[in-house]
C-alpha cells in the first residue's frame, strides 16, 4: 500500500481504499515498517501486563526487566508478563516520555545541590533552563505544536484554571450583549466553569448559556449549524467557548472557518484545546482565535494534572502606555506578581507593569517541578513535528475503523455490535475514535480488553474510545486490539 498516497487522500477528505489483506498481521506489520516515526516509541515507557498489577512500589520500571535474559522465555520471546500492554488512552493520560524522568531528576538534584539559586543558574549538563525562565522555555517548545508565537502562550495553572483566567478578562458581559455559546455536551468542568462565570456576573445560565445541539442520532453537530446558531445569537452573544475537539464524540470542530465567523459578528472566540493540542495541527495566531486553553496530559504526555498552557493572540498582549501620565494600558485581567515585567518584578514597590505577551496573564510563581515534567515531555515533540505526527495519526486512526466497519460488516446479528460515532471524515478528527457499543456490552468488552492486556477508556453507558496515538502506537496494536474485540463480540453472538 502507498502510505504517502493513501495520506493524501485522508488529508482532502477521501477514504484510504485498503487492500482486501488489510485484515491480516502481515498487513499490519508491513505498515509498521513503513513508519518514518516508528523509532519515537522507544522515547516512551510503555506499562506491561505485570506492572498493571502492580499493588506496590518495587523499584522496579516496567520494560527495563523485559530486556534483560530474565524475561525471555527459552524460544527468546519475551514473556507474557513482561510484555507492553496496548495503550489506547493517550486521549486521556499519555504515556510516560523517559525523557520526564530525566528532567524531573534533573530538577531534584538542581534544587538539592544549589537551592534558591536554582532560579537564576543553570548547570550544567542540565536540560533545564533557570526556575525563572521554564515557563517561557515551555512556551517555546509549545509554539510550534499550536501554530503560535512563542510570546502568545503562558505555561501556568491547570486547564480550568485558565478557562476561568482567560473569561475573567475575555467575558465582558453587558445588558445586551450577555450570553455564551457553548456545546450541548461539554466536558463538566468546562461547563461548571462557563455556569459559574455566568452566575459570578449576577445573571442567569438559563438566560445566558446558548448550548448548540447536535442534528442527528450521530451526534454530529455540522459548522453550517453552529454558524446560523452563531448568526441566530449574535446580538446577544459575548463569547463563543467550544472545543476543538469534542471529548465524546471525538468530533474536530473547522475552529479556522467558526472563529472567522463569529468574530465578524463582534463575538470574542476562545477554545478549548484539551484534545486537540499535540493531535491535530492548529495555527491559533494565523486564524486570529482570541484566547485557547489546554491541558497537558492528554497527547502532550508530561504526567496527570500537569501544568497547562494558553495562548492568548498578540493584540490581546500588547502594553502600551498613556503619553501624559505613563501608565501602562493593557487588557484588563486578574493579576499576580508573576504577571509582573521581569525588569520591575522584583522591585516590590506594588505598580503593576505587565509582561508583554501572554506570559503577563500569569499570577502566581509556576512549580518548576511541573514544568521539569513538561518540558521533558515536550522536548518528545522536538524530535518531530505536528506535520508528521498527524500524517500518521490520519493513517493509523483510518486503519482502526476500516478494521471496524469490517468487522460490523461480517456480523450475522440483526443489531449490530456498535457503530463508530465520530465523523468518518479525517478532517473532521483527531486520533481519538468513539465507538458506541450495544446496550449491555460495555462491562464485558472492558473486561475482556483488560484481561488481554489493552487499555481503552470507557464512557458510561456505552462507549469506549480508542486513541491509537501516533506517537508510541503501532499498526499492530491497532490490529492486537480488533481480534481481541471481534473475539469478544463473537462470543456474544454464540451465547
Ligand atoms: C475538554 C476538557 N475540559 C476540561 C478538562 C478538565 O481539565 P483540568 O482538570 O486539567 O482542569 C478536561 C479533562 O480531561 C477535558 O477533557
């Protein structure tokens, strides 16, 4: 099969036309071996069977074992204990990168041996810059993963965290103009915290939330729809919150093409790019997006909870200052010292100068700790580019559901076992594939991908998703993961 070819076709929209042997191991593995970022796996610390059972700390790291003697059976394949398990939650919490550990050490051993002076020295041999200036390192590495200057995006806080700093000077609502667009299925805290805005400027969410619905029973909500929802809106609106990419049904939103629209209707944009950041390719500053917000723990890989990022577009960052008085004007915002100019932060006298950029969205000092992991993580996508990365994701993520629409086709029931809800368009999605199975099969499907060693995730009651991320997945994981699953549905239909 052409790999380059077939990309294409998914990259404008077509299907990938597999040949009739695409069901087969073979296929599988002669895809892996034509995989220009194969060798990026080998940057990860994949979990294996055993260290999924793990009750314990051992000091043991899962895979370290499986490459010595120990682990080999006598046939010198690797034991089934010790084998990696078939990671398909990187929506969710992506793998370890091995280079988190390094700069996580790194960061241990800086603060023991030269402690407050770790904010302003480097050592070296070190893959950290000074406390004082990770956050903007991070910043840099993150540039090209969102298609942004460095200076429009601020490491700082946790997602909703941001969400709330970002509509704390973003949501300005007037008597007139008062409402917020959202979806009809936010992931909770984005809804808590849009609610909560809402009811923190003294109105009413029944009044002011405007959440756009899908059209049909494939939970598809189409742009020409949010577009006239947007126009339906307009006069009323003050910001537009969406997702990027919507965490259930796995649907990527034309974010260039809604932005475009509803800024020319006077609506502020924002996004959240919880799944989208490092998944799909993005360019915030060229399609002009007011403030976006993301976490990094999803296909960014630096660890549960870690620190997040947020673009802010330069016009929104600019300082400028007053002729007469010399005040510095800039866009209003909840502040904090580390908001503060570099050149006065330390001055302590309480005049606030901010930080050109993004970076003077901040408030509070950011834990180097939390950036050590990030920047390790980050330092993954160095090694590559979001051009690559998705080449393969649209490949992988086509593979996955051919594999499943052939197994519905082959199915003899009268109901079939499930039916893929997110778009079959490539444009219109990420990695991720939401698959809603039949009533009452959920539990059993789980149990039966765990037992043999694969982890997906589960949204009650009946999906499951499936990210066969680009980065440490390959075609034979994906393949892995189809025989288990049509031998579980085939079970069901012989019971
Ligand atoms: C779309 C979306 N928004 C918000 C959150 C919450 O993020 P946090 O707890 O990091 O603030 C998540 C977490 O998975 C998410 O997927």
């Amino acid at each position: 099969m052409d790999v380059a070819a077939s990309v294409q076709r998914l990259r404008s929209g077509k299907s990938a036309e597999f040949p009739a042997e695409a069901t087969t191991l073979a296929f599988a593995q002669s895809l892996d071996a034509q995989d220009v970022i194969g060798h990026l796996r080998n940057e990860f610390i994949i979990p294996t069977r055993k260290s999924m059972k793990k009750t314990a700390l051992d000091g043991t790291i899962p895979g370290q074992k499986a490459t010595a003697a120990s682990s080999e059976t006598t046939n010198g394949t690797t034991k089934e204990e010790d084998q990696e398990i078939i990671y398909f939650v990187g929506n969710s919490l992506g793998a370890q990168p091995k280079a988190v550990r390094e700069y996580v050490h790194a960061q241990l051993e800086t603060w023991c041996s030269i402690g407050v002076n770790g904010h302003f020295r480097t050592l070296d041999n070190s893959p950290l810059t000074s406390w004082l200036t990770m956050a903007e390192d991070c910043s840099r590495k993150f540039a090209p993963i969102v298609g942004a200057s460095p200076d429009e995006i601020v490491t700082m806080n946790s997602l909703t965290m941001n969400l709330h700093l970002m509509m704390a000077s973003f949501y300005k609502p007037t008597p007139k103009r008062h409402k917020i667009i959202l979806e009809w299925k936010p992931f909770p805290s984005d809804h808590y915290a849009i609610e909560s805005q809402i009811t923190w400027h003294g109105l009413d969410p029944k009044k002011s939330m405007v959440q756009l619905t899908p059209d049909n029973a494939n939970f598809y909500i189409s742009t020409d729809q949010i577009l006239a929802a947007i126009d339906e809106h307009a006069e009323e609106t003050a910001l537009l919150l969406l997702p990027g990419i919507q965490y259930w049904s796995g649907q990527l939103f034309d974010i260039p093409r809604i932005t475009a629209h509803a800024q020319s209707l006077g609506i502020v944009v924002g996004w959240d790019l919880a799944h989208g950041a490092g998944n799909v390719e993005l360019s915030l500053h060229d399609w002009n997006v007011d403030f976006a917000c993301w976490c990094t723990y999803k296909y960014l890989n630096a660890g549960p909870g870690a620190i997040a990022g947020a673009f802010i577009h330069e016009r929104h960052g600019r300082v400028t200052f007053d002729e007469s008085t010399g005040a510095p004007i800039f866009r209003p915002r909840l502040t904090g010292w580390y908001g503060g100019d570099l050149s006065v932060r330390f001055n302590m006298d309480n005049k606030f100068l901010p930080t050109p950029g993004a970076s003077g969205y901040q408030c509070a000092n950011p834990s180097a700790i939390d950036m050590a992991a990030l920047s390790g993580a980050l330092s993954v996508f160095e090694k590559t580019d979001m051009k690559t990365l998705r080449d393969k994701a649209v490949l992988i993520t086509a593979y996955a559901e051919y594999l499943l629409d052939d197994m519905v086709a082959s199915e003899k029931r009268d109901t079939p076992s499930f039916r893929i809800i997110t778009p079959h368009d490539p444009r219109e999605r990420g990695t991720q594939l939401s698959v809603l199975l039949r009533e009452g099969l959920l539990d059993r499907v789980q149990a039966n991908l765990e037992e043999a060693g694969i982890v997906c995730d589960k949204r009650k009651p009946d999906v499951i998703r499936v990210a066969p991320v680009s980065m440490y997945t390959r075609y034979v994981d994906v393949w892995r993961f189809m025989e288990t699953l049509r031998k579980t549905l085939d079970e069901e239909e012989t019971q």
